[in-house]
C-alpha cells in the first residue's frame, strides 16, 4: 500500500485493544438495504445512513422512508445502532415545513441519533425530539476543546472531528471533555475543511453543503507561481488527495480517545464497504491482516495507494493521487459478496429458562444480552409411557435457532420426573418465544415528542443598509476608505498587531473589528490569546468569528462577536440560535438566492457580501509548497488554472500559514445594491482580497455612484440563479 510512512504490515496484524475491544465502535455507510446488511454481517456496530431528505450524498441510492424504518429494525435486532444523516443546511421554508413530520417516524421507530451541521437544524431537533442523540457533523469544522464544549452545552452527544485534526488534538479534546468523539479514519478525503468548500458551488451550481457536491477538486488544475507554471501532467491533481487508511496507525486513534471509527462511502458499492468494515473489525478484535488482505483493499479502491490522513500531523505531496483504472475487481468483489451473502451474520447469544412440571403448563423464557426477557406457555405435560423426557432431550429441542439471528448459549430447566412433552410443542414455544424476542428487540418504547413552537418573527433594521468593509492587508486601507466611514471595518488580527497606528487612524465612527484565522488549532490559542489582548489594549472591542469555537475565546478575551460566513447560516432557526449564543450580527451564507435573504428572520443584525472574491476552500496542505518545497502565497502571485482556463487566485489566511483558494471572478453588485433595499438588511460588505490601493479606491468610487468600476470577468454569486 502506498502510505506516506512505509506501511508497516506489522502493526496492523495484531493489535492488543484489551478492554477497548468491546468499547471501541466500528461505524460503517450504508446506501441501500443491501449494503446494511453487508456491514452488519462484516461486524459493524453502528451503521449512518441517509434518507430521501437532508443528507449530504444527496446522490447515493438512499433509504425511503419504509426502507429506513425497515433497517432500524433490522439493526437494533442484531444489537446494532443507526445514525441518520441530516447534515445538510436547510432554508428556513425546508426546516419549519419539512423537518419534523420527516424525522417523527423514525423517531419513533428508535433511530438512534441524527448527524446533524445546521445549527437551526440541531436546535430544532433539540427542542421537538428530546430523546434524540445529535451527533455533530464534521461540516461543522470542530478543531478544539470550546466549539464542542458549547455544542455539548447545547445538546451534542458526539462530536464528528473534522478531518484535519491530528491525534494530539484529539487526545486533548478527548482529555478536557467527557463527550463521544468520532473520525473519519478509511475513505475520501477533501481537501478542503469540511464544511467551508464552496467551490462546487460557484464552479457547478450544487452545493456541497446541500449534499450535491460535483467534486470539482477531483479535476486537474495547473499550478502557477508568479506566472511560472510549476506542475507537469503527473502532478496536475492539486486538489486530490489519496483516500484515507488509518490501518496502520489504529491503536494510536484509539488511544488518542477516539470512540467511533468512521468509515466513508455511501455511495459505494456493498462490496467495497464490506471488505473494509471488515479489515477494521478484524484488527479490532486483535486478528491479523494478511498482505494479501491489505492489497484487496487498495484494489477494492484508492487513488493511487493510500494516505493516513492528518492524523500524524503530516502535508505534503505524498497524499494526493487521483483514481486510476484499476485491475479487474470482479473476482474480489465476488468473493466479498459470497461471504457476506453466504456466511453467517455474528448470532446473538440467547439463554433459555424451562419449566415442566406435573400439573402446569409448560413454561419457556428467553434471555438476551441486553436483559429482554419473553415467555410463553405451552400444554401441559402428560404422564411418561414409554420415554421420560429428560433435560438433555429438552436442551436439544432449544438448541434448534438455526435460521434466526439467535445461537442458544445456555439452557437451565426444572423438569419433574416421568413426564412426557413432544417434540412438536416444544418447538412451537421455541419459535413463539423467539419470536416475540425478535419483535421486542426491534420495537422501540415510543419516545416523547414535544409541540411544534412557531418561532417568532424578526424583521431586521428598516432604512438604508449600512456600508462594512473587510481587508486582507492593513496596506489595503485607504485615505478614501477611511473618508467614507464604514460602520465596522473588519481588519486581520495579525495585521491589527502589527500596525498599531489603525486605531488612530480610524475614525471614532467606524468600529475596527479583528477577523479571527478561520481555523485555531488548541496549539493555537497562546499566541491568539496573546493578539487579542495587544488589540484590545489598543481599544479594539470587536472580533469576526467564522467558527462556533471562537465564541468562547473571544468572549472570554471580552470582545463582542460578530459572524462570518464559516458559521454557514442559511435559516430563521439558526440566527434565533445565534441570537441566543449572544452574537452581534451575522454575515449571512453566500448560498442564499435574494427572495430567501429576504424571508429569513433577521434575529440579530443581517449582513450580505456585495462585493469581492469569494472565498472557496481553506486548505491545510500547501498547494506551492507540495510542489517547490517553499510556500509563497504570502509574497508571490500563485494561482490554479482549470481545464477551460478559469483561474483561482491563492492566498495566504492572515495570521496562518493556510491557503485559501479565492473565486476567480468578483462578485460585483454594486449596481444592484438597491435590490438589497427594504430586506431588514443591517449592512453590505465590500470585502478586499487581492485588490491594490487603487483599485480599492475605484470600487469605493462606484459604491458612492461617482464612477463605474470596470470589474473586469465578474459574477453575480448565487443570489438570482441559486444552488441546488
């Protein structure tokens, strides 16, 4: 297997898990009926999943709503959990029309948690479903301690870490919070944090964050460095990485605290998902892997070999490869499929209890490992003629489960003697008991539902929408800028360090507000720590936040919060939620068409981007350095060119050494920035990214109407056309 270390057959052979082995959870996809019950039978102890609504494979050959509940049970009779994927963000008409009656039977039916990244979503859930687990989505991009110690507050069971996090931080979340953590540790990786890709968006009309993702990243893109092209056709998959195996490193995620070990591919074949939860059930219970084993599975599917992620901490050029054309799968995949379909699914140990004595009716019970306990009657037994019945011709009858999910462990009896039961009702009470057992186990007790609330109405600001502005560089702020007197100017905190002189600069009028790094790693938060408080002494009182994390530490540094984009908020639910959490404003989702900015209830002050390149991805991984071995995104011109010659500009995010892949073309509203009118609207923000000094000041001139800013290739955004 092509790993980024040599894979080390050794450490996947044998593992020693102790006490871990019956704690640890092997969690596996599952798009169809089928697929289920391949991983059940492969040993997975818990399987997500996704309906015909609100999931983000929005394309997988989902559960209907009487396949979903037919797997519910299913699962729960061989002891079995199901998560139900509700992690897309919802408009507000989707979540107060739609949700509930989806959800309530399931609910009923005992699903056992929703993975959820909508926080309007997740309060719903919350209020109307009080016996639901919510398990939070990677989308929601948790990287540390205090964004899931707030959604644990608010009610997450678990927390889905985002894909980047390496076992250091996550043996310290694991450390400081009693809360169940889940990662992704075999399948897809993209390449972009999760839930902050919008490329697919722009570039394809679907978004990922809606479950339609088209996996432009998947393309090949020339790579350009101050106009040098850098990359030649074996190294054109920028934005590719290698599927995921933590095979190698298993006991280390588990001792980092890991509880569940997710597997990706819902929209894989049974096959594929059968051999790998396999292999992970396999080590998991201190088997061994054979070479062979472990070649099946870059055959199953790679992209040219494997990679172990972010969990050693680890970038570089080694983890991407694109999908090759691979040998003949039909052999594997048909021997995958004969064990699964042929083999015997791991059985449920059952204790039967029997009663037969002079005079009473027979009695039968059965014991699960969960504690259910059936009985039922039988006739009464006659006197013995010819052949007593004994406990050893009783325990033989019982022993009789073949054909159920059930492996009879044990069988305790009082039995009088010279008494006489045929085999026949012997057998009847065994499947009447076994049956009544199998019902139980499926049947959940049904939960309580709470009343529908109708959430209040906001309707935002009237009057004139006020003007913010956001730079990337102090060098970026202009004497014409500063003239105009935005209500906030948004400025990078390492670039408000960095040239105190800002505040006196600014105008009392305009609020300076320091733009947190999207991401912060808990490695992070001293020298963030140490920003905030020069800024502060400097008489800053504001920060952007585009992480539910960087609520606390702001507040806790005594900044008021306002909202970027990160916190992806497209609904009337989520800004209440926000509203709660004590947010001052909110920029919203670029994702919103004009009709659905104009409907959402304005709960805290309402803010919309009119002007600027949008941001696509944040990438860990270093797009110049994977190819030169030296970043320079923070001085040079570097940018990606697609098949039909669109162009990404790169930038570094300030204060961070990761990139962000801007939109090629500007969004330019500035002539339509009257349709934004009458909408309870708070404030427009012109966000500048790459834009120098003079051409800042032209598009200031335009906004004002006293010339027309030639924005060259621009878009619209979303805001007439939509994303599905």
């Amino acid at each position: 297997m092509h790993l980024q270390q040599p894979f080390n057959l050794k450490a996947v052979t044998t593992m020693n898990v102790d006490k871990r082995k019956t704690q640890v959870e092997v969690l596996a996809p599952a798009g169809s009926l089928d697929i289920m019950k391949a991983v059940v039978a492969a040993g997975a102890d818990a399987i997500y999943l996704g309906g015909n609504m609100f999931g983000a494979r929005a394309f997988a050959n989902n559960f209907n709503d009487e396949e979903l509940i037919c797997a519910i049970e299913y699962a729960h009779l061989f002891g079995r959990k199901v998560y139900l994927t509700v992690n897309t963000l919802l408009k507000s008409r989707e979540i107060e029309n739609s949700l509930i009656e989806y959800l309530i039977p399931f609910y009923e039916a005992g699903l056992d948690a929703v993975i959820v990244q909508d926080m309007g979503v997740f309060n719903l859930i919350r209020k109307h479903f009080p016996d639901m687990d919510i398990h939070a989505s990677t989308q929601m991009t948790q990287t540390g301690v205090y964004g899931s110690r707030l959604l644990k507050e608010l009610g997450a069971t678990r927390i889905v870490t985002s894909r980047e996090m390496n076992l250091q931080e996550i043996k310290q979340l694991h450390e400081r919070l009693d809360v169940e953590i889940e990662s992704f540790v075999h399948g897809a990786l993209c390449y972009c944090y999760s839930g902050q890709c919008l490329l697919s968006s722009f570039n394809g009309g679907r978004s990922g964050n809606r479950g339609r993702c088209a996996q432009p990243c998947r393309m090949p893109y020339d790579v350009y460095d101050n106009g040098e092209k850098i990359n030649n056709r074996n190294n054109s998959y920028a934005l590719s990485p290698k599927d995921m195996c933590a095979l190698q490193i298993l006991p280390d995620v588990i001792e980092s605290g890991v509880y569940s070990l997710k597997i990706e591919g819902r929209m894989k074949r049974p096959e594929y998902v059968a051999i790998v939860t396999r292999a992970y059930r396999t080590v998991l219970n201190g088997g061994k892997l054979t070479q062979a084993d472990l070649q099946e599975l870059e055959t199953a599917f790679s992209r040219q070999g494997f990679t172990d992620g972010y969990f050693k901490g680890q970038t570089g050029s080694d983890m991407f490869g694109r999908r090759q054309e691979s040998e003949d799968t039909a052999d594997l995949f048909a021997s995958a499929r004969a064990t699964y379909e042929q083999g015997e699914t791991q059985r449920i140990g059952v204790r039967f209890y029997a009663m037969i004595h002079r005079g009473q009716p027979a009695r039968l019970a059965v014991e699960d490992p969960d504690g259910n306990l059936c009985r039922t009657y039988g006739p009464v037994p006659e006197q013995a003629v010819y052949r007593s019945l004994t406990a050893q011709d009783l325990e033989q009858q019982l022993k009789k489960t073949g054909g159920t999910p059930y492996l009879c462990t044990s069988v305790r009896s009082s039995l009088d003697p010279d008494l006489m039961l045929p085999a026949s009702a012997i057998n009847a009470m065994r499947r009447d008991v076994i049956a009544e057992l199998t019902a139980k186990r499926g049947r959940a007790e049904k939960p309580h539902l709470n009343a529908y609330d109708e959430p209040p109405r906001y309707d935002g600001i009237s009057g004139e929408p006020q003007l913010t502005v956001a730079v990337r560089t102090a060098d970026q702020i202009t004497s014409r800028m500063l003239s105009m007197k935005p209500t906030v100017l948004y400025v990078p905190l390492s670039e408000l360090v960095e040239h105190p002189e800002l505040r006196q600069r600014v105008g009392v009028e305009t609020q300076l507000a320091a733009i947190l790094p999207r991401v912060i790693w808990s490695g992070e938060l001293v020298p963030i720590a140490r920003q905030l408080r020069t800024v502060y002494d400097m008489g800053v009182r504001q920060v952007l936040a585009g992480n539910l994390g960087q609520l606390h530490i702001a507040r806790a540094a005594g900044f008021a919060v306002r909202g970027d984009f990160g916190l992806n908020i497209v609904n009337s639910r989520a800004m209440r939620y926000l509203r709660e959490q004590g947010l001052d404003s909110q920029l919203l989702s670029f994702e919103l068409t004009l009709p659905q900015i104009r409907d959402i209830s304005k709960a805290v002050p309402a803010e919309v981007l009119i002007y600027g390149r949008l941001p696509l991805m944040l990438m860990e991984n270093c797009v110049i350095k994977n190819r030169t071995g030296t970043c320079t995104c923070q001085t040079g011109t570097v940018r990606l060119v697609d098949r039909v010659g669109e162009e990404f500009p790169i930038v570094k995010d300030p204060g961070t050494c990761r990139n962000v892949l801007l939109n090629g073309k500007k969004l330019y509203l500035l002539d339509k920035k009257d349709a934004f009118r009458g909408m309870g609207l708070w404030a427009l923000r012109l966000q500048f990214t790459t834009e120098n000094p003079s051409e800042i000041d032209k598009v200031l001139m335009d906004y004002q109407g006293r010339a027309v800013f030639d924005a060259g290739s621009y878009t619209r955004g979303l805001y007439s056309r939509g994303v599905e």
